[in-house]
C-alpha cells in the first residue's frame, strides 16, 4: 500500500509539472501520464439483477438478450490483460447472478490481474468461501440509506438493508477487503451522517457519487447544483475530521473541479476524464465504450467483431477528443482558466445532464454562490472546521 502511495504521489508530482506548459505540450504529457496509471476495466457481467433500484443507470433487470458466454469472457479476460489492463470490477447488473462468475474471476487472477467483485449484497452469503479462495481484492457494495426505510426504499427490495449490513459484518470477519459506494439522491443526501456513523472504524473505503439523470433513474432524484455543493463539503468536512484510517472516504469522478474552497475530493488529483485511458467500460454483450456511464452513442465497437486491441488504440481517444472539441469550443467550460487541466469534468456527468457547460462543478457553483473570485471566509476551511460546518448546514437544511 505505502508503495502504491509512494508511487502516486511521484506521478501527482510529474502531473503537476506538465499543466504548467502550453496547451500542445501540455497535450503530449498527458497522454504520457497515462502510461504510468492504472488501467482498470469495468465489466458489466450480466444485465440481469435481483434488485429494482430507482435509480440505476443500467435500467438492470433482465439479462441482454446476446450476452457473452463463458468461453468468449474467458478470452476476453486475457485480451484485456495483454492490452495492459492491470484491474478488472466484475458489476452488474448483479455480477453474482451469473454461474459463471468464479471460473471467470479465476482467470482474471490467474492472469494477475487486480479483481473486484460490485454486488447489490442480496445473496452474496453463500459465495465468500469462493471469494477468499480467490483472494478478492475488494468487494464493493452498495449502501444507499442510513436506516432501512430509506435503503429498501430505493433498492426496492424490502430487508436489502440488513442484508448488506450483515455482508459488510460477515465480509469484513473473513478479511475480506470491502468497500462500500452510496449513490446520493434527494431521497438521501440528508442521511450521509447516518451512513459514515455505520462506515466508521471499520476499514471500509467510502465511495459517494451522485444519482445521474440516465437509465431508470429520473431527473427529479437528481439533488440540486447546492445540495451537490453540501454533499462536496461534507466529503470534505470529513476527510478533515477523521484520518483515512478511521473513515477511507472519496468523492467518485463527478465530485469535482478545482474549487477554491474544498480540497481534492477523489483519490488522485483530477486531471480529466479518463474514458478510453485507465478506464474501459464493456457491456455484457462485448460493447466496449471509454466508460459505462456513457451513454451507447460511445460504443466504439464490440468484441464479436474486432479484436479488442484494434478497438482500443484506433477508436476510443478519437472519438472522445472529437466531442471534447466539438461541444467545448462555445460554453463555459471554454471559459474557465483551469480548462487545459481539467477537460470539462467528467464527461458521462455532463452528457447526462445533456450538456457540456458542466453544472455540476464546484468551481462553477463556487462562481454563483460566492458572486467573486475572492472567498474571503477560505481560511475558515483550515483552521476552523466549526464555520465550515455551518456553511454546510446552512446550505444542506435551508
Ligand atoms: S468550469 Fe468546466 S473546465 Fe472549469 S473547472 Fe468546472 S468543469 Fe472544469
Ligand atoms: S465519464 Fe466520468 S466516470 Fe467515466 S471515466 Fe470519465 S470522468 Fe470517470
């Protein structure tokens, strides 16, 4: 672990230096930096799924009519890893639907590859012995409430709640590293308080991301531009407050950009996109897009078809940098100074919100709430984390 931070913070270093130069330059050492980043690979496994969230992106329910069978996952498994892909998340849908599931997690590690395993928790139980035999290097689950009423609610399934907790417990005693992602909605941003008080001292990573207007998921669950901002600073309050010990707490990719207030939210510093560079998105039928949240204007070409090498290095960045261009050239992002660095945020975010003048940045948001460039209440943030708290309070329970 220290290795992997030592690691990180040595690339951070180099990424840092090169936003300093002009835009072409700027361009080479970008794609430069991600030679040295992780690739991961999102899989969706099956669309099939046990649950009936309201706000799922997938639209999960049913499996895709032409889904991959096993012996074409297996290969595809070890495309992925001669392409350069170091990690691959097994999700769904529920991934754990599908029989095949250990024999092709099996082939993942035997290929050395990093595996995590994104389960709904419904009916997980019985697959732990398979899980720690594997050597699982994360299970992810989602926990979308802080009390039952709230979680079942939105999963829809009545008793999903004790069932995820009894995971997390059952998990967490086979030492089985877990993580846990809460998807924030109207229906639960109040309750973030209620989720870290059962998330902390436990060694559990804390991904929150927000429910985006795609698939099931309605416009109407999306929280607001403000609540988007108090939620970005209760990440942030909290990232203070505990260690990373106590509380592993990140904001996911749409939990951005460069705000003058709040530290970096997310894992590294951001420093655009990365659909179709460390990250892959593949459907179950052999899709591949830059990335899931994207919607199927992106696919860039299926696995029956081409080889996935091919697909990878002659399509994905053209089609990504096209549109960056094309829709960037006449908005606010084109605009704003930190542009060069930050490329519009995440992109599957401002085409769900079908635009590309990104409503959902702090910075942005900082803009409007603040009406200046000077925030004169920012030391504030580092010495006194009682202002702080009433600024997100004030924002939160108006
Ligand atoms: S306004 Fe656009 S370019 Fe500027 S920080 Fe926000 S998302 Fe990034
Ligand atoms: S679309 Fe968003 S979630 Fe996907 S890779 Fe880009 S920044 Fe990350």
């Amino acid at each position: 672990m220290k290795r992997f931070l030592l690691k990180t913070w040595i690339i951070n270093i180099s990424i840092c230096n090169y936003l300093e130069i002009p835009f072409s330059m700027s361009n080479i050492k970008y794609q430069l930096s991600h030679i040295f980043k992780h690739k991961c690979a999102v899989w969706e496994f099956t669309l099939k799924c046990n649950s009936k969230c309201i706000h799922c992106g997938s639209s999960a329910g049913k499996p895709r009519l032409n889904e991959l069978n096993t012996e074409e996952a297996l290969t595809l498994v070890k495309d992925l890893n001669s392409c350069g892909y170091d990690g691959i998340a097994l999700m769904g849908g529920e991934p754990f639907l599908r029989d095949d599931w250990y024999e092709v997690a099996q082939e993942i590690k035997k290929n050395q590859m990093k595996l995590t395993l994104v389960s709904n928790g419904l009916d997980i139980i019985s697959q732990i012995q398979k899980l720690k035999s594997l050597q699982t290097d994360c299970v992810s689950l989602s926990l979308d409430g802080g009390t039952p009423k709230t979680h079942d609610y939105i999963r829809g399934i009545k008793g999903a709640f004790d069932k995820v907790l009894h995971v997390i417990n059952v998990l967490r005693k086979e030492k089985l590293p877990v993580s846990v992602i809460t998807t924030v909605s109207k229906i639960n941003f109040k309750e973030l308080n209620l989720i870290r008080d059962l998330l902390i001292n436990k060694k559990i990573a804390w991904q929150i991301q927000i429910a985006l207007p795609i698939g099931r998921s309605s416009r109407d669950l999306v929280i607001t531009r403000e609540q988007f901002y108090a939620v970005a600073m209760f990440i942030a309050i909290n990232l203070k407050k505990y260690s990373s010990k106590e509380l592993p707490l990140i904001g996911a990719h749409c939990f951005g950009y460069f705000s003058n207030l709040l530290p970096e939210l997310g894992l590294d510093p951001w420093i655009g996109c990365q659909a179709g560079r460390s990250v892959l998105g593949i459907q179950s039928n052999g899709n591949i897009k830059g990335c899931l949240t994207l919607p199927d204007d992106f696919i860039i070409g299926n696995i029956r078809v081409n080889n996935l090498h091919n697909i990878i290095n002659s399509k994905i960045n053209s089609k990504n940098f096209q549109f960056f261009h094309k829709n960037n050239s006449e908005n606010y992002c084109s605009k704003c100074i930190m542009l060069k660095r930050c490329r519009g945020g995440c992109l599957g975010t401002a085409i769900a919100f079908n635009s590309f003048d990104n409503p959902y940045c702090l910075r942005a948001i900082e803009k409007e709430i603040f009406k200046n460039n000077y925030l004169p209440f920012r030391w504030k943030m580092n010495s006194k984390i009682l202002e702080y708290k009433y600024l997100f309070n004030k924002i939160l329970f108006k």
